[in-house]
C-alpha cells in the first residue's frame, strides 16, 4: 500500500470527527460537522454505531416537554399518523422507556495507554517537566521513550519503524481496502475530543504546532502499534450500521412534534405584528432620526439588553454579526498573543493591533513596565512553589496571606469586582487600533481607502441602514467570570471565542475617518458631518456597556453624559428581568461574575432555537425570552440579494453551528458535551478532561445547559430561521449555493420565508426547493395542547 494512498483514507475518514477547540479560544461548533452532507437522522445514528452516546433527547426530557404544553399533540398525531404509527403519546413514551441501549467501550486499556502519551507530548506550557524529543513530532518522541514503558512491555524483538507511515503500512497491509477505511474511522472516533483537538492544531498550525508537531497519522501509528502489541483486534466487527432502531424513530418524531410547536408559536406571534402593522413596506414611512443607534451582536443574549435599551429613550437598536464584518486577528497589547477575531469558517485578511497615540505614548510606556512587573512576580511565584528547595517554605509562609485572599474571593467575590478600575487599568483609552493587511503586514499605510469603505459600506447594506443619528455605537461583546476553563465560550462566537470589543474599536475608527465618508458618497451612502461612530462593548455577564469615547468631540459630550445615564438604568431593569432581583440586581450580578465557586455565572446562548432576519419592526413588541439569534435586514434595500446571500452564507451557518453544539451537549453532556465541572481536570492548558484521565471534553459543562444535574434549560431543539424577504430571492440563492441547500434538505436547519410580495405570508421551505404554506398561522391559532 502506497503512503499517499494511507494520507487520503485517513484525510478522508477524518471527517468522522470535528475540531476540539482548544480552552483558550473554545469556539461553539458542530461536532457533527463531517456529517452534514448526510440526513441529519441518518448522521445520528451513524455517530452513535461509531463513536457511542445517545443523540437524539431521551424519553424524560419529551415527557417533561409534554407535561409543560411545549409539544402540540394535534402535531404528534400528524407526524404518527404520516409515518405508519399507531401509538398513542403515552404509549410512544412507554415503548422508548422500554428500548434502553448501553454503549461498551472494547478498548479502554489502549485509551488509557494512548491518552497518558498525548497529555505528555501536547503539553503547552502547564507540565514543569517537558517530555524530551518533542521537536521531533508524536510518534518519534513517542518511539524513543516507550521501550521505557513498563505499561506498554514492548515485546522482546520487535522494532518499530522509523516513520509512521511506514508503521501504518506494516500494521494495515494484511486488511482488505474496506476493512482498511473501517480500522481508521473506529480508532479516530475512539477519542474524538483528542483526536480533534490533534486536527485543530495542524489545520490551523498554531505555534505549539510548529514547535511540536503531531498529526493524525501520527495518533494513528502510536495508537494502532500500542493495539497491536497488546493483542487488541485492530478492527471491531461488532458495529452494524444496518440496525433499525425502533426507538430512534419514534424519538425523532417527537423531536420534530416539538420544534414544529415551538416554530408555529413564533409564527403566529409574527404573523399577529405583521396584519396589525400599516403597510408591509418598511421604506413608504419617513425614517425618523433617533438621538442615538446602537448596534449590537447578533448573539440570543442581544435580544434582553436591546429590548430595555429601547424602552429607556429614543434609540434605535440593529443586530449585526459582532466581529463587524472585519476578517481580522488581533494582537493584544497586553501580551503579545495574537488571536483570531472573526468566524472560524473566515479566512484573517488583516492584523489589528494597537497603536499609542502621541499624546498618550507615555502612559503606555508605563503600561507597559506594569506588564512587565506583573509577568516577573507571576513567573517568580511559580518558581518559587514548584522548585524543591523552596516549595514547602513558600507554601508555610505565604499561607496567611493566601488565606485572606481566599476568604475575602470567598464571601465577598461582588466587592472585589469593580468594573469601573477595570477599565480605567484598560489601554484602550491611551490607543488607537490599527488595521494592517496580513499579506503586506510591513505596510506603513495600512489598507488601501477601497478596502476601508467596503468594510464600513458592507455594515450598512447588511442591515438596512437608512438614517444616521448624531451617536452610533458598534456594540461587540465579552463576558467576564471567575475560575471558569471554559469561560472564552461565552465570549462572541463570531469573534472566534474573542471579546468583540477590539473589532467594534475597529470599524469606528474607520467609519469616522473623513476620506471614507468622502468615498461613501459616491456609492450613495450619505453620512452626516454631525455623525459620530464609537466602539463598545456588552458584558454579557453583568449588562454593563462599557463605552470607549477617547476621541468622542466636545460637541457630543452632553449626548453620549445622557445615553450613558440610560444604558445604566437598562443595565438594571435587564439585569432585574435576568436575575429576578430587583433590589439589588447589579450586585448580585457583579457577585456571580467574580465568584469562583460559581458554577454558572451567565447561560451564554443557552435556549437558542431561532433566528431572525429582517427589519427590528418585526420582533421588537415580543419578549423573545433570549431563544433567538436577531439580524437586520432590509430587502427593499438589497435588490440583487447580495446582502443576504452573505448573511446565508456567513451568519446563518456560524448560528447553525452554535444551536447544534448546544443541542449535542444537551442530549449526551457526557459524550458530547463538558461534563460536570466539579470534576473538571485542566490539562495542557488547552483541555479538560473528568478526573485524571479520560478524552477531551469538546462540547458544553453541565451547568452551562441544565438548571440542575436532573432539570434541564436548554431544548435541544434545531435553528428555525425566519427571513423577511422575497421567495424567489431566497430560492435563487439556494440554487447557487448547495451547501446552503444541503442543510436545509437534510434538516440541520429550518427555513421558514416571510414573503413581503405575497402579503407576508409565512412559507416554510419543506425539500429539493418547495415551500409549502404554514398551516397553523393560516388557522391563526396553536391547538389546545393536553
């Protein structure tokens, strides 16, 4: 067999599992993600048969559904009656209770072997120890220690290739083509969180990559050597996937039953706003100009902050995907680190990072020492407890002064968080971002005035920009807890798991800059000398809005003084409408952002199920209650349907990967999700495992989707999309674009289409490019459930 030959099975079974993302930067995606051009049942139960779990909700949480009226009966019984079933709801329930399935793991031991020597060799920078000969990739450091491995007994004469593919040849030669493909997708999949995180490292070529460098045909050769020469059959012939699952099918059903519930619900609230309005055209009115606008992410946690930012004056609120259209890494000036700030399914094609200004060059000088005071005491401390001449002197007398900190972190985490010295210590106000090609990062120019007016045009032709008010936010946004590994989740997923703030900074700057406005004008889009643009961003965890207005004029000061006093009183009712709590709100929220022990210090985007794109009109009077993604849009505005073709493209698949990563985690939170934190073991700095050994836990903790062990939050229920805008033109864009369609056909995504030509009738995109009208808003009302 030849080596390319090995190279292309594993690159193509490789698509059995996702990409684990490392702590750091834990990007919300479907684990899923090679199935996708498979039915998303037929993905299902093809992942089980391989890698184990239970992916479709169980029996407990459709009865809990059931028992709350979130599952329409009359729907139940359509779907039962359409595919042969003649149980009643109960009976249905009784008969899946009854099919209870157990999933074995056949080889624990070689997991356990293997995984000892992916924590050793994957190290980034947390073990005191390195394991010796990383430099020269997995498997020769691997092949250079395990003659040493009183575990793994290599057998007396054997000798282990020098390569691993040569090793992969060897142990693969005596196996028929299709038991070849079949060996390779079984043991990939043993360990899919490591095994990911392996794909992440080469596919995204990370420093540690360059350094260390382990690929997939390395895991492969370490992991199949060790099998072999334990005994282990290197192929498990116990896996059918022609099983009929009885109870897989019913499941589904309900499943179905209930998102069809959910969605006739939203359509018929939509439906109710659209015959009360006056017309259906959103361009027949005369746009009025609010005091201020503000645009937000279109992330779930939006929805509560820009409804009460709305009820507290004359503002204007629109929702845009938060890492505001600029394909971008970011270089924080704190550290050095450069990170990725954009959707992981974008290409960087500029590096921002931060410039002093010139009368502010001193402060960051000091900035800086501070650094670097701060970087020495952190490396010296940890000398000093790790280094066997001084740890247990270190540890007796520091002790007190540990003790306090504990005590006071302990019983009084609200008091120690204060946001305000937060951001006073913060460089934003002594500097200014600056945007500079990855291609030609040496530039002293930056970007060419082409490149800045299309990133700032492209903002206001996705969302249907009409008027400009005297102050414009560009809201990105972060969220800050304590003790959290997986707190960069709950940072802005199209910022790939980075705060938005740097991004929003970003796009201000540009769309303040005079020669862009000058260049705006010749494409008709006229913004007014007396307009100001301001970066800022929502913590998500607290509501607060912190607003960067270093170079704001003198002419706005008594503007942005009056929306600063607004967004303070949004931050309480939100916070109030979140907590419950209205006497003290903001306390109890600053008490749950710095709490170590805090277990859930916010829900993220749990509860997502929908997403909506079109004008503000269409869901400002309803309490979306945080379930759905918001994205303006106006479709009078975009008459070749460019702007939503990008949306479909972009937006759309970055949410579908977010509600399906919450949705994996809801129904198997010990397969595909994170598990308990309580027993949550960092490892490497980039993972975490349960205890002291087992795979990488690639999807949500526990508490991050369930209220307790027992009670869920989350329903896992699939992205319904709503769009206001011509069926035709979305029908259009389909047919040019078939990962799009693919989707949809294979039902990861539902697609329902407001249609403002056909008096905004609701039409739901059923398979192969038909639609079909909704039943249940042409009746105008749910059937009575239970």
């Amino acid at each position: 067999m030849k080596r390319d030959t090995i190279l292309q099975k594993i690159d193509s079974t490789s698509h059995v599992i996702g990409k684990t993302w490392p702590l750091y930067a834990f990007v919300t995606s479907n684990p899923l993600t090679g199935y996708e051009n498979r039915h998303f049942k037929q993905a299902t139960t093809e992942a089980e048969q391989l890698v184990g779990g239970h992916l479709l909700p169980g029996v407990s949480t459709f009865r809990n559904a059931w028992h709350q009226g979130e599952i329409d009966e009359q729907e139940l019984s359509d779907l039962f009656k359409k595919n042969g079933i003649n149980f009643s709801a109960e009976e249905s329930l009784s008969q899946m209770e009854s099919q209870i399935t157990e999933s074995k793991n056949p080889h624990h031991e070689v997991d356990r072997l293997v995984i000892k020597w992916l924590m050793t060799f994957m190290d980034e920078g947390l073990a005191e120890w390195s394991m010796p000969n990383k430099e020269k990739g997995f498997y020769k450091a691997w092949r250079a220690l395990v003659r040493y491995d009183q575990e793994f007994n290599l057998k007396a004469l054997v000798a282990l290739p020098e390569e691993n593919l040569e090793a992969l040849e060897e142990l693969l030669n005596n196996y028929t083509e299709e038991e070849q493909v079949k060996i390779l997708e079984q043991h990939l999949s043993a360990l899919p969180g490591w095994t990911g995180y392996i794909k992440y490292r080469a596919e995204t070529n990370s420093e540690w990559q360059n350094k260390f460098k382990i690929t997939l045909e390395d895991y492969l050769a370490v992991r199949l050597s060790i099998a072999n020469n334990l005994d282990f059959k290197l192929l498990n012939t116990e896996i059918n996937h022609s099983v009929k699952n009885e109870k897989s099918d019913l499941q589904y059903l309900w499943l179905k039953a209930w998102e069809k519930t959910w969605q006739n619900k939203l359509s018929k609230e939509l439906n109710t706003i659209l015959e009360t309005s006056d017309n259906t055209s959103t361009s027949t009115t005369k746009a009025k100009t609010p005091e201020a606008q503000l645009v937000f992410c279109i992330d779930t946690r939006s929805e509560l902050i820009r409804r009460h930012v709305e009820s507290k004056g004359d503002y204007e609120t629109f929702g845009y995907a938060g890492f505001f259209g600029i394909a971008m890494d970011y270089e924080n000036l704190s550290d050095g680190i450069v990170k990725k700030s954009c959707p992981p399914i974008l290409a960087s094609a500029y590096k921002v990072s931060e410039k002093a200004k010139n009368e502010n060059q001193e402060e960051i000088d000091n900035y800086h020492r501070r650094q670097e005071r701060e970087k020495f005491t952190h490396y010296f401390l940890k000398r000093m407890k790790h280094m066997l001449p001084s740890a247990f002197g270190y540890v007796e007398g520091s002790g007190f002064f540990y003790g306090v900190s504990l005590f006071l972190r302990t019983l009084m985490p609200d008091r120690l968080y204060n946001s305000k010295k937060k951001e006073k210590k913060s460089f934003e106000g002594s500097c200014n971002p600056d945007i500079q090609s990855i291609n030609n990062s040496s530039a002293i120019e930056g970007i060419s005035l082409g490149e800045k007016t299309a990133i700032v045009k492209s903002a206001f032709d996705l969302t249907g920009w009409k008027t400009f008010s005297p102050l414009i936010l560009f809201v990105g946004h972060g969220s800050h807890s304590a003790n959290n590994p997986f707190g960069s989740s709950l940072d802005c997923g199209a910022c790939a798991a980075s705060p938005g703030r740097h991004n929003a900074r970003m796009l201000a700057k540009l769309a303040n800059q005079p020669e862009v406005r000058e260049a705006l004008k010749e494409q008709n889009v006229l913004i007014p000398d007396s307009t100001f643009f301001l970066g800022a961003e929502h913590n998500t965890t607290t509501d607060e809005i912190v607003i960067f207005d270093s170079e704001l004029p003198t002419s706005h000061k008594d503007q942005l003084s009056k929306l600063k006093g607004n967004l303070l009183k949004a931050q309480h009712s939100a916070i109030t409408e979140r907590l419950g709590d209205s006497n003290s709100s903001i306390k109890a929220a600053y008490k749950k952002t710095n709490d170590w022990s805090e277990t859930r210090p916010e829900w993220g985007l749990a509860k997502n199920a929908g997403f909506i794109v079109g004008p503000r009109s269409l869901s400002k009077s309803i309490n979306l209650d945080g379930n759905c993604f918001l994205h303006s849009y106006d479709w009078e505005m975009d008459t070749e349907g460019k702007a939503l073709e990008g949306i479909m493209q972009g937006p759309m698949v970055v949410t579908q990967w977010i509600n399906n990563h919450y949705y994996f985690s809801s129904v198997d939170n010990d397969n595909y999700g994170g598990g308990t934190k309580i027993t949550h073991n960092v490892t490497g700095r980039f993972g975490v495992m349960q205890g002291n050994g087992g795979d990488l836990k690639r999807g949500l903790p526990l508490q991050s989707i369930n209220e307790t062990d027992q009670k869920a939050y989350h329903k896992p229920l699939r992205l319904s999309v709503y769009i206001q805008a011509p069926k035709d033109r979305i029908t259009s864009i389909l047919k040019k674009n078939e990962n799009l369609r693919s989707l949809l056909d294979n039902e990861w995504i539902y697609l329902l289409v407001i249609d403002p030509t056909d008096s905004n009738k609701i039409m739901k995109y059923e398979q192969n490019l038909h639609w079909e009208a909704s039943e249940k808003v042409a009746e105008n009302q749910l059937q009575t459930i239970r």
